[in-house]
C-alpha cells in the first residue's frame, strides 16, 4: 500500500502534481491536517485500506508551526506500519513564485496585513523547512511548465512502481541557475565548448556534427568515464538505503551542448543496466 506525501510553496504546482497522482488512480486528500495523518494511517490499515492502495496527501504551510515543526517525528513514527510513505516536495526560485502570482493574481495563503507577498513567500520556506529537509523527492519547478511537471511526476511515480531506483539525468546551463532538486551535479564547462565552432553553435548535442566533435576531445571521454565509473560505484550504495528517486544533473553553460551529449550518453548507457532511467533537457525544452 502506497502513500505518498505532497507538500512545498504555494505557486510550485503542488495541485498539478496531485491531480496527476489522482489520473494515476491515486486517492487525493489536498490540504490535509498534519494531526490526522495518524488517523488516515489506521484507516488504510483497516477495511477501508482495501478499497484505496494508493493515496496521496497534499500538506501545506497552512497547518499550525507546532505541527509542520515536528513532522520529522510524525514520519518517524508512521514508517514504523506496514505502509510504504514517500514524501515529494515541489519547489521554485523567489522571482518565478512572484511572477505566477502577479499572472495568476491569486492570494498567497500566507499573505496579510503585515506580510507582503515576498515576506509570505520566505516565511513559507521557513515553515516547510522540516518537510523539504526530510523529503524523498525534491522537484524545482522553477523552468517548468505545467505540461512538463504532469510528465516529470507522472513518469518518476509510474517508473517507481518497479523494484530499482528512478533515475533521471538532467542537463542544464548554469547561465540559467543551478537546479536545486539534484542530487549530483557535473559540471562540464572545462570541456571544450562546440558553441566557439560557428558551424556547430546553432546544433545541440543530440546533433551527429556535435556529437563527433565532443567524442574527438580527450578530455569529453575522460570525464565520461569517471563520471560512469562514480556513479556505478554509489548508486548502489544508495539503493541499499532504500532510495526510490536519484537526480543527476549535468551542467554546462548554456545547456545546449556539452551537458546535452553527456546526459545522453549517461542515459544510454545506463538503460543498458537498469529499469527506469529517464532523461530531461531543461533548457531545450
């Protein structure tokens, strides 16, 4: 039986991902109370556990300081059942919260007489803290469009389902920030750079002209393979730990060449040993 734990900033798309979860089958609670977690529990635990194997919960910064305080503890003692709970925690940089809010010129849950937006938005971060420190999945949707974040959650849950690890490579440019929700991040901007070959700067790396160059330089080899090597040594070390979700970003930068090739690459040869490995460009998309 399967809950899994939806929390994160108001404007980070917490409500696009339960109602992917809920076209999953999922049953959704959204905005639930920390206290009744607890008693959710005993009900899957009992008769009415059977109809609904699979629930998700949405829990917010609208919950008492006490309570979003010590949620560390409340999970503690809830992976003591039967139950298998994972927590995904959904957040964005300060700019784009205030930018989906201006557009959306909806209220922030925590704004008043005494808190502007801004002051909602980092009072918000202090207050989920304890949940975004003990989260199984981090999830920055800061370069996210609504459509990608259906996708993002609805392939890391459903590849989830099987016995290994999700595993997602992610290239990005670090002209466009650095992605918060890794778990490894590569950076590849000493590599030769294909955007100083004018014929190439208009290509990507999924292009055979960029490909070939990259795959001419000793150093684009040498890196791809100590980085192949680092990553079959500790992946395993962290499934031992029952780790359901890994994020590993690859940074040059502007994201188009370099960081492309190398996270398709990495894909490639790591579908050739295992079940769920995605891939995610985030500045080509």
């Amino acid at each position: 039986m399967k809950v899994i734990i939806i929390s994160g900033l108001s404007g980070s798309g917490k409500s696009i991902a339960l109602n992917t979860l809920e076209d999953l089958d999922y049953y959704c609670i959204d905005n639930m109370p920390i206290g009744m977690l607890l008693s959710l529990v005993q009900q899957l635990l009992g008769d009415w556990g059977k109809d609904h194997s699979h629930v998700a919960v949405g829990i917010d910064a609208r919950n008492s300081h006490n309570d979003l305080k010590h949620f560390p503890d409340l999970l503690k003692d809830l992976s003591t059942s039967s139950l298998d709970i994972e927590t995904i925690y959904l957040e964005a940089d300060d700019a784009t919260l205030l930018k989906r809010f201006s557009e959306t010129r909806r209220k922030h849950p925590l704004t008043s007489e005494t808190h502007s937006l801004s002051d909602a938005i980092r009072l918000e971060r202090e207050l989920l803290y304890p949940i975004a420190a003990q989260t199984d999945l981090h999830i920055d949707t800061t370069h996210t469009n609504i459509y990608q974040l259906r996708e993002l959650v609805r392939n890391r849950v459903t590849n989830e389902l099987t016995d290994s690890m999700s595993l997602l490579f992610q290239s990005f440019g670090f002209k466009h920030g650095t992605p918060s929700d890794a778990d490894f991040i590569f950076d590849l901007r000493c590599l030769p750079n294909p955007h100083w070959e004018s014929t190439l700067r208009p290509l990507t790396g999924r292009d055979k002209k960029v490909i070939d160059y990259l795959e001419a330089q000793p150093w684009v080899n040498e890196m791809k393979q100590q980085i192949i090597h680092f990553l079959e040594t500790w992946i395993p070390r962290f499934e031992q730990e029952n780790r359901n979700y890994m994020t590993v970003a690859i940074g040059c930068t502007g994201g188009q060449h370099r960081s492309v090739y190398m996270a398709e690459t990495l894909s490639t040869h790591f579908k050739e040993q295992r079940k769920n490995v995605m891939l995610r460009h985030r500045e080509l998309s």
